[in-house]
C-alpha cells in the first residue's frame, strides 16, 4: 500500500531520515538504565522500580526518569 503511494527511493530516504533519530533514543535509552543501575541510590525498592519503568516504557521511561529523578539526585547529594 505505501510502495503505491510512495516509489522506492522515497521509503528509502524516509528510512535514512528517521534512523539518526531511533539511534539517538536507543542510546538515550541505553544511557538512562546504565546510569539507574549504577548511581541509583538502592534504597528501599526504587532502584528496582526504576530499572522496569525504564526497561518497560523504553524512552519514554528513561525521559521520565532523566526529567524525575536525576536533578532530585544531583540536587540531593551532589553528583
């Protein structure tokens, strides 16, 4: 349906123009579990919880994590 739409080389560049774009979240996301799993404070279960939001709601989990919880912990001890 979309080849009757679009020809071949439009698909194509479609695909190289949104590729930079999946790369940057899966490295962001990437970023997001490593840094929960290695600074995150193991207090209590938060770590834990932390670590599934962002593995289940994949960047969308690491933004809310990144936006939620690293400015309380950098402002909290100083990292």
């Amino acid at each position: 349906m979309i080849a009757g739409i679009f020809g071949g080389w439009e698909i194509i560049l479609i695909f190289l123009a949104m590729l930079p774009l999946a790369l940057a979240s899966f490295v962001f996301w990437i970023w997001m579990l490593v840094d929960c799993a290695t600074k995150e404070p193991s207090a209590g279960n938060d770590k834990v919880i932390w670590i599934l939001v962002i593995l289940f709601a994949h960047w969308i989990g690491a933004l809310i994590y990144y936006l939620a919880r690293r400015p309380e912990r950098k402002r909290l001890f100083g990292a």
